[in-house]
C-alpha cells in the first residue's frame, strides 16, 4: 500500500474518534458570579391608640394617647438593635407637634448573658416595663408612673442564674429621656430579680438608687393563664436626710376573659407622699373590658374609672373607650 493511500485512512479513523482528533481539551465555563450578600432585615412594628374620654366637669375630649413606630433587626448572630420613636401632638411640651425618641440601643447576647446600652427602659417595676399596648387597663397606675425611673441612658446587664431565675442590673445617667448628659456628676444604679417558681407564676423586686438623694424601690406578683389574670405591686420611695415617711402605692388587678374576644378587668390602686401633704392622696378603681373582635392586633378598650384625689377629698369619674392597633 502506497502512502497516498494509508494517509486518507488515518484521517478518516482520527475523525471519527473524537478522543484523538482533539489537540487541546475544551474549556470549562467559569464559575456563576456569587450572589451579593444579603442585607440585614429590618423589622417595623409599633401602635397607635385613638382615645375619647369623658370627665366630670370637663366634658368630651378626644386624643392621640400614642402614636409609636420602632425599626428593630439583628446585625450579627448575637448583636441586635432598636429604635423607636413616638410621634406627639401639638398638646404635648412646647405646644407644637413633635417626633420623640425612646428607644435607641444595641443588645449583645451569649448563652445566659445579655448586654445593652443606649437608652431603653430601666428594669423598675413589672407594670412599667410592660408596653402600654399590652397592659389590661388604659393606664398604668399612679404609684408607678410616678415613682419607676422610667427611660434612661445607660448600660444594662442581664443574667439568667437558672431557668426560673432572671437578674438585671444597670447603671444610668439619672437625668431621664433624650438627656445625653449627666448634669450632677451622679449616676443611677438599678437591679431587678424576676424568679418564676411555677409556669403561669412570676415574682419580682427592684431597687434604685439615686445616689444624689433617694432610694426607690418595689415588689410584684403576677398569675396569669388563658383566661385569669391577677397581679399586684408595691412601689416607694425614700428621701435622704429628710425623715419623713416614704412615698408609697400599690395596685391589685383582676382579669377574666369569659370569651376569647372579651376580657373583663377590675383594677384598684392607692398612691401617697405623707412627708409632703395629706393632700397627695390618691385613691381609685376602675372596671373595663377589652374587645378584640378583629384579632389581638386590634383592641377596642372602655373602662370607667373613679378618683379621689386629697384628704378627706372629691371624688370624680371618667370614662374613656380607646381604640388600638398594634403592627
């Protein structure tokens, strides 16, 4: 066999294999770009409560008794963060309408630990620290809307010892809400220790010391089900130097929800500063029901209230109905 004839037999057997008609093997194709990385979710939440009231003497008046907006999220496997702000009328402070800030703070979290700093609510008092959305009545009693330190800015320590066992401690400015500088040089230190013996059982006490002047401090205990709530708290306050008696109130509460969508609550609570005045005296009970026909995340409130402020005193009645939204 001549040359001219065994060269077209070897094209012909290197093209029909393609293992050997390949020179170079064929290129892969790159890899898919990476997906860019997800940006953290933020959260959007708050309420906004609508009330009418009528009072003795006074008549009818309607209200935006709050109007709240929070942006929360988590940055990091332990590290979260909360803004909040409440939207004011222009029957608030200076007259004019207004944006106020609580709650702005960062929380980092391990296992039993929990750290946070900004300015948040100081763990005083079972019935301050519980939103206003969430409380059975429309108000949160005399005794502690006067007496709980309430918002401050600072930096907070939480500690689960064991399961039933909760510990905070802080220390704060002393100065309240949106005040960035601490104007005496003195600080405000707070602890709290919440133990919960049995499933639908919490107890609590709290102390803080204003260490320029004053001593404040409480007890509370709270049983709560599906259908029962009964709670009650103690709060005072002591002055330095002064000798004179403690500020002081309690509040006891009942509630019964007959029907999923209706909660009938009964409050009774007393107030008193016997180092100022007889005067002082703050005594009233009042009896409501909460509707949520719509879902827990609308709630319709009425509640009549009665009050008698000095000694011996008048005593006037109000009532309100309130409705609420919570997002």
């Amino acid at each position: 066999m001549t040359w001219r004839a065994v060269v077209p037999a070897v094209l012909f057997v290197v093209s029909a294999n393609p293992t050997l008609s390949a020179q170079t093997p064929t290129p892969e194709p790159p890899p898919p770009p990476k997906p860019a990385p997800a940006a953290p979710a933020v959260k959007l939440s708050g309420y906004i409560q609508a009330r009418e009231t009528w009072q003795q003497d006074i008549g009818l008046t309607g209200s935006i008794n709050r109007a709240r907006l929070a942006a929360s999220g988590t940055v990091a496997p332990s590290v979260t963060y909360r803004v909040q702000g409440e939207f004011r009328t222009g029957s608030v402070g200076t007259g004019k309408a207004s944006v106020s800030l609580q709650d702005a703070y960062i929380r980092f979290t391990r296992e039993r630990w929990a750290i946070q700093a900004g300015q948040f609510k100081t763990p005083f008092t079972r019935e301050f620290l519980t939103s206003l959305a969430d409380l059975e009545t429309a108000d949160r009693s005399t005794a502690v809307d006067s007496l709980a330190p309430k918002r401050d800015i600072g930096l907070m320590g939480e500690y689960t010892i064991v399961k039933a066992v909760t510990a905070y401690a802080g220390v704060f400015n002393g100065e309240g809400q949106n005040v960035t500088a601490n104007r005496d040089s003195t600080v405000l230190g707070i602890g709290r220790v919440v133990v919960r013996p049995l499933p639908h059982v919490s107890l609590g006490v709290n102390a803080a010391r204003y260490f320029a002047d004053s001593t404040r401090y409480g007890a509370d205990a709270n049983y709560e089900d599906e259908r029962v709530v009964l709670r009650g708290e103690y709060v005072a306050q002591s002055r330095d130097g002064t000798g004179a008696e403690d500020d002081r109130g309690w509040f006891v509460l009942g509630g019964f929800t007959p029907v999923p969508d209706v909660q009938l609550v009964a409050k009774y609570e007393t107030f008193e500063r016997p180092g100022l005045s007889d005067q002082q005296k703050n005594r009233a009970w009042s009896a409501g029901a909460n509707l949520f026909p719509l879902g827990r995340a609308t709630r319709f409130t009425v509640e009549y209230r009665s009050r008698k402020i000095g000694d011996p005193g008048v005593r006037k009645g109000q009532v309100l109905a309130q409705a609420q939204v919570k997002f």
